[in-house]
C-alpha cells in the first residue's frame, strides 16, 4: 500500500466534520459537565484544537477524512 503523503492541511470537509462532532458534543453534555456559556466555549475550544488534528492524522495514516 502506497502511503498517503499529498494530504491538504485545511479541509472544509473535515472542518465540518469536526464542527458536527463538536456541536453532538455539546448537545449531549448540556446541563451536566457544560452548565455554562464559559464551558461551552471551553468545550468547543478543546474538541476543535484536538479533533482537527486527529482527523488530519487519520487522513494521513489511513486516508479516510
């Protein structure tokens, strides 16, 4: 298997992705660990920094995203 190495770094597809996965997140943690605004943000703050460039490593990896 050849390894993937022309992977675009910005993705709208996977900019989406993540913005999906992120408001599922949200929307499953409201009222529990997310009480307020402060932890929202926080919370989409994390997943985007930490979800993109996982999604990036798994293009890179495996060539799905």
């Amino acid at each position: 298997m050849k390894p993937n190495s022309d992977v675009d770094i910005v993705s709208a597809h996977r900019g989406l992705l993540v913005g999906f996965l992120t408001g599922l997140g949200l929307v499953f943690n409201y009222g529990t660990p997310i009480t307020t605004a402060a932890d929202g943000a926080l919370f989409v703050a994390v997943a985007v920094a930490l979800g993109y460039p996982v999604l990036t490593l798994c293009r890179l990896c495996t060539g799905w995203f």
